[in-house]
C-alpha cells in the first residue's frame, strides 16, 4: 500500500489498443491505487451526448477532473488514463494543476507499441465491452486524424509494451517513481 504521506496520479496514455486500461488496471491493483479509466467517463457522456460533439467531451472533462479531485481530496492516490492528441493539451494541463494543488506527485507514462502491434490487438474480443475501436480500418482511420503517438512532455516515461506483459511494464513504472510492490 503507498504511505499516506505520498499521494501519487499515475497517467497512462497513448493510442488506441496500446494497453492503458490493461497496464492500469495491473498497477492499481498491485500499488493499492484507485483506477478511473477513461471508459468511465465517456461511457457516461454517450448517454447524454454523441460521441465526438463538443458537448461530449466538456462533460467527459468535467467528469474527469472532477473524480480526480475527489480521490485525491480523500488521500487515495490515483491512476488515470487517456488517448492524449494534442487537442488535449488543455485538458492534462488542467489535470496536472489539480494534481498539483492537492499535493499530489504527478507521473505520465506513454505506452506506445508500433502500429504492427495495435492492429493486432485491436481486433481483440475484450475491446467490445467497452465501445472501443475494434478493427485495423477504424484504427487507421483515428491515426489518419490524430497523431497518437505525441508527447505530453519530453520527460514523460515512453514503453513500448508490446513484448512485455502487463505486470511487467507496471513493475517498470512503479521502480520509475519509486513504487515498491505490496
């Protein structure tokens, strides 16, 4: 469990089928973190708002900012994710002055396995329950529109997780800033 005296947020970003619900998923449970996954919020929007409409992604905003500052209020640290393009530039500013405020220590992590390896997982039967992308067409027509692959911050931790598996790569995070297993 991390010591009450640290709160963390660990964001895990990168392109479709990259493994950032798969790799959070993994390191909160291990660290004794709470995971608010992106599916969470936009799930929720699409049942007020289409998917894409400016109004969507205020509310999915909102939403997100909004939990987080919640877990973090509440001394639980956190870890979050999303498909960062550089339309979100406001949006992670946003979350790093939250995370900021309530003292909490803010780590990106970019996972970004070739394009190879996210065709191949995209077509992948667990991506259905969540409304994601789920065939190298649709992908490739998200990448033709969004560069996927762009850096919040040079400094952030880049993975290409595509030869290691999940524990392994949230082992690499946690020894990144400086995590030790329960």
């Amino acid at each position: 469990m991390i010591g009450q005296a640290t709160l963390h947020h660990v964001l895990f970003y990168g392109p479709p089928a990259s493994g950032k619900f798969t790799v959070s998923k993994v390191f909160a449970d291990r660290y004794g973190m709470r995971l608010v996954e992106n599916h969470l919020t936009s799930d929720v929007a699409t049942r007020v708002f289409e998917r894409g409409t400016e109004e969507f992604g205020e509310l999915v905003r909102a939403l997100r900012l909004t939990i987080l500052e919640a877990a973090l209020r509440a001394h639980h640290s956190v870890v979050t994710t999303t498909a960062f393009v550089d339309v979100d530039r406001r949006f992670v500013d946003e979350v790093a002055r939250v995370t900021d405020r309530l003292g909490a220590r803010l780590s990106r992590v970019q996972l970004c396995p070739p394009l190879h390896v996210l065709e191949r997982r995209v077509a992948g039967d667990e991506r259905t329950t969540y409304g994601k992308i789920r065939d190298a067409e649709s992908l490739r027509a998200y990448l033709a529109t969004h560069d996927p692959y762009a850096r919040i911050d040079a400094d952030d931790l880049a993975i290409d997780n595509s030869a290691l598996s999940p524990d392994e790569v949230a082992r690499t995070v946690a020894r990144h800033v400086g995590l030790a297993a329960e």
